[in-house]
C-alpha cells in the first residue's frame, strides 16, 4: 500500500487527495494546508490528516476545530511519495525538502520541466518515469493536447499542429483574478509555452500554440489544427479513433451540449463529484478534415484533467504496476470511461439529430 | 405513498425529482420532458418514467436510447398530484390540464400569482396551502426574501424593508441570455415585482424592491435593509435568531468565503448533489444595525433554494403532516441543516479570525 502525502490542498490538491482515496493500492496518509479557511474544514470533514504549512497558524486552526497532525516536513517523513499540488513556483522551493527526506515526488505543471527529471503523460510516457524519484504531471492545457495529439501522430503522423487555447481566466474560486470584458493575448508572444511543454512529452512534435485569456471560469477551449502526414479519406475514421480512447469524450449534436456551462451542468447531474470532467470533451461535429488539415475544438476542465494522470504517475514513480493496468484502474476507480458522460452509446456513437 | 408526476424536466424540474425520490414519503412516477437533449437521457438514467410533452418527437427520444411511457396527459391521469416545473408562463397554461383530470398541482413562481389559490413559502404560510387544490411555490428571489423576513417580522416588528436584488443573467447552463459587461435596471420600474410577490406570502409588510442583472451564473445577491419596530441593543441577538433558522447559513468570516464562486466551490466539496445550496447565504459580517436599521447580504441559489419548499408543498397540499414536521423530514432526507455547510459549529458560531 503506497502511503501519499498531498503537500498543498487547493484546487488540484483536494481532488487528487479523493482520486488517491479511491485507489485499492494506495492511502492519503495526510495532507498539508496553509490556511484555516473552509476548504481546510473540508479536509477535516473528508478525515484526512491536517498538517501545517505554517506552523505558527496551529492555533488558527485549532479554533475551527482543527487539531493539525504535526508539520509538512512530519507528513514528508511519514510518506512514501509526495504530490505537490502547492502553486505555482512553489512546487520547485519545495523539492529540497523532498530530498532532505529522501521521499520521492510528483510536480504539478505549474513548474517549469526542469523540477523533475521527467515530465508525464499516462498516455504517452508512462514508462518514462517508471522507478523515477521526480515527475512533473503537466498542465491541464498540455495533458488534453497530448491526449489528442497521440492517437492522431500513431495512426497519421502529424506533420504540423497548432492550436489557440482560449483560457478560463481563474478558477471558479478565483473571481478576483480577471480578466474582465476582454479577450486578452497571454502570453502575448508566439508561440505561447504551451507548445514548447508538448515537446516535453512529444520531443519531436513540431507544434505551435497561441494563448489568450478569457472571463471565464468553467473550462479551457482548444481550437486545434493539425496538418496530417497521412490523412485518411474520411473523417469518420478519424473520429472512431478518438473515440476509442479512454480519456477522450465525443459530444454528440443531439445532446444539446453548446459550451462549457452545459457540459459543467452534464457532468453535474451525471452525479460527478464536485462536476469534475476528466476527459477532453470534444465537440464532435468540430472535428473536420480539409484535406491533410484535421480541426476540433476540445474543452478542457482546468480543475481536474491532470488527477488521473497523477494517480498514474505515483504508480509511474513505485513502479508497481505497468501504464495501460494503471491507467485501467484508475479509470476503473474513477469512473472514467464509465456511465453516460462518454460511456453511453447513445451519447458517444452517431445518432439522429434532434431538430 | 404519495405519486408525484413531474411536468419540465430542466433546472427545477430534475432537482424536485431527486428530492422527492429522497423521501420516504412519496414516489416519482413519471417526468414529462420536450427536448430529447442530454438532459433527457439524464432522466433515463436516472430511471425516471420519460413522458412526451410533444408527442411527435417520439421517435426522435428513442433514436438517442429512450422510450416514452407515454404522454404527458397519461402521466397528470396517473398522478396523486402534478408539479409544474415548465417555464414561465407555460404553466399557466397547464393550468386547464390539470384541472381537466381532476389532479392537485403545484406551479412555480415564475407563474403570476392568480396562477393559484395560495403562494406558499413552507416556513410562513404552509397551513394556508393545506389542503388546497393548486399552489404556487414563490420564486428564489421571493423564498430567499420571505425566510430572512419571517425571523426579523416576529421578533422585532418591521416598520419598512427594502431590498436590492442583484440578480445572476442566467443559470450556468443559460450562457446566451446575457447580459455581458453590464448591470442592467431590470425591471427598470420601482419597485420591481419582487415586493409584490413578498406580499403574497407577508400581506401586509411594506417593502419595496430593486432589481438589476449583472453578468453572473451562480447565485442572486440580495442586499437587504430592514427598518425594525423595536431594534434589540445588539445585533448579536438577531444573529443568534437567524442561526436558529433552519433554512439559513451564516458564513463566518474566517472560512474566507467571499462571493458565490467559494460559496459554490465549498457546497461541491461538501458532496451536495449538484453544489446545489438551498439555504440562504448571509454574509455574517455583513450583519450591521445603525440604530433601528438592520443590514446584510445573502446570497440565494437560483437553481435549488425552491427545492425543499416544493417538497414541503407536496406534502401541504396532500394535508398528511403539519408544517414543522413537512419541514423537518425535508431537512432531514436532503441533508439541509446538517453537515459542514450550516450546521458545524466552527463555521457558524463565532471563531477566531484568520489574518
């Protein structure tokens, strides 16, 4: 039984702490917190071990009811594999304290690639960080291109892609942080680093991204272009690929599903936790073929697309079990590839349009 | 067993259903749909019986997997009692329905008053709806001001209230109604209808409302001014009487809940069904009384604060419990009044405040 500790309970920290939960073969043995707000009351709920980021705050905590288990620097004692799911920049100040421990460690995509000897994708390169004591997860944005690029690169070859990432401009949770009533260019300089992280999964990928940010909260929108080595005749074929993969939903005309507030309001219903969306979400009658150009555009839940990739990768880093048994499981325990949210033939196959 | 057909299926519609299944009480015995949208097959799978609003889009339900049980008149003829969860102005018109098969009905607010004998909100007036043929549950807007009324119009007197409702554009999945970049007078006459509708529930409270729509999703935001008959010395004692409501939430200022973004990303984490938040949402430091002035804001869950008050309506037109009973088995089957959201005493009682 792998014992993970979560250094960091926000965003991504809570959900992996849950996905980790949900695995038969491993344990939240705690996870660190910096603040004593409601989220850090969650994780008393939940039961998880509190530890403090900041030790002089132990008595904040204490009086919402919070007795902290002991220091992070404890929690990384006491676990055999961290998950850094701290911010941004962080993550890296954090990796001596990892090694101080000798315990092994995953980043989040926030980082540069140079936090961690390698950079990880379940899909792509799993065994890349197999008995590795670093991996970076990458970003939301990185994790759904990659997904998309590698059905398409084994089966076509690509010889070019690009895609614009129209982002969400905060988390839903992070109204403060605009913009707003804008389209703004983010990085303004092309290629934005989105292309350049895909590289650190597909190295020989020739691909360029264009960034902007949007006054959305819900979900990131890739419009994508990929120019084909060898395209097929028909875009049906490409589109039963896509299909067959596990991390990739296709949304059907009929459903009704215009944006990213029907697809938050799907998933809600479907009974998601917390409305998490873990798959691409493409919107299937974008996909085109235009000679050798392919085109989709593709929704991305910035909130949770990565966590079962790091699920994935503590299995990567101990080593335990091979890249399609991991990611079966976790899809397994997760429910990915499961029920009506890309499951249901009559959500994923071709079907009569509703007028 | 009280059988309850439902007839809408869109943002009211699926959140009374779940929440009759909840209770022990009564049974979902069919929901009647228009749209053979994602929606729909939510309802599939949830089991419900699926009924045609419009009979001739049969064939177009089963071509996404879904056989009718029948219509929507063979749903009212098999029904104890109807909820009409259809949109403003169509339940009216099901009105002649109903009535034409001898079946009670509930209609919601956004129905005129004259839909019905009596407008009801479960903890002022349920005994007025017991036993009567038809009702009108009053909308959010008006559900979120009649609860923080009831507490303050018993205790203290109120001399005049008013009310400016910041109202969201839309719900989550309505992102093409707008409007964008703008908070819109609307309606732009004052008082807005809004007070009227409070007195439906309150005759004879004098209270005048404004109404504005800002470019949001999640919750309406209320500000509220009460002018109080007999001020108490402090406003403490008035806090205390919200907290002994069951339908509203204090939240405190530590919890670091600023907006409706970490109101609903809290209610996610607490596992609600679909983040739903049926209770209003005051603002605890927003409590203020200059003199014989008392002030707050709340927010109010457009999509699910008149779900229990459905539930309790049901249960006051069948006239087979009182109020505080109808109240309390709602409270409890859906979990309001209990959990991290309301009920924890480090998050509504008075704590130490984070820096």
């Amino acid at each position: 039984m792998l014992r993970v500790g979560v250094n960091g309970y926000g965003t991504i920290g809570k959900r992996v702490a849950d996905a980790i939960r949900a695995q038969p073969d491993m344990v939240v043995c705690g996870v660190a917190k910096r603040s004593p707000d409601y989220v850090a009351v969650g994780a008393a709920e939940e039961s998880y071990p509190v530890y403090a980021v900041d030790g002089e705050r132990t008595e904040e905590f204490r009086s919402i009811g919070i007795d902290l288990a002991g220091t992070v620097d404890e929690l990384v004692d006491e676990s055999d594999v961290m998950v850094d799911a701290t911010p941004s920049g962080v993550g890296a100040d954090n990796r001596s304290l990892y090694e101080r421990h000798d315990t092994p460690a995953l980043f989040q995509g926030g980082e540069d690639a140079t936090v961690a000897e390698v950079s990880f994708n379940a899909r792509v390169n799993y065994e890349e960080a197999t008995g590795a004591d670093y991996a970076r997860v990458v970003s939301c944005n990185t994790t759904g291109l990659s997904r998309f690029v590698a059905p398409i690169e084994e089966n076509y070859g690509i010889e070019k892609a690009r895609a614009t990432l129209i982002r969400r401009g905060g988390d839903p949770d992070q109204t403060g942080r605009g913009p707003i009533n804008d389209a703004v260019p983010d990085p303004v300089s092309i290629p934005s680093h989105h292309g350049p992280d895909v590289q650190t999964i597909f190295p020989d990928l020739d691909i360029d991204t264009i960034g902007l940010k949007v006054p959305t909260t819900m979900m990131h929108v890739h419009a994508v272009n990929v120019t084909l080595e060898e395209a097929p005749d028909d875009v049906s074929e490409i589109r039963d690929r896509l299909r067959a993969e596990d991390r990739l939903v296709l949304i059907p005309e009929y459903a009704g599903i215009d944006g990213a507030g029907t697809l938050k309001d799907f998933a809600l219903d479907a009974g998601r936790p917390r409305g998490d969306i873990w798959e691409n979400c493409i919107w299937e009658e974008s996909l085109t073929l235009e000679g050798s150009d392919l085109y989709c555009m593709q929704a991305i839940h910035q909130e949770s697309d990565v966590v079962p990739e790091n699920v994935d990768a503590l299995r990567a880093l101990s080593g335990h079990l091979s890249g399609p048994e991991s990611r079966s499981l976790t899809n397994e325990t997760l429910g990915i590839g499961l029920g009506r949210l890309d499951g249901r033939e009559d959500l994923t196959l071709d079907r009569q349009t509703a007028d």
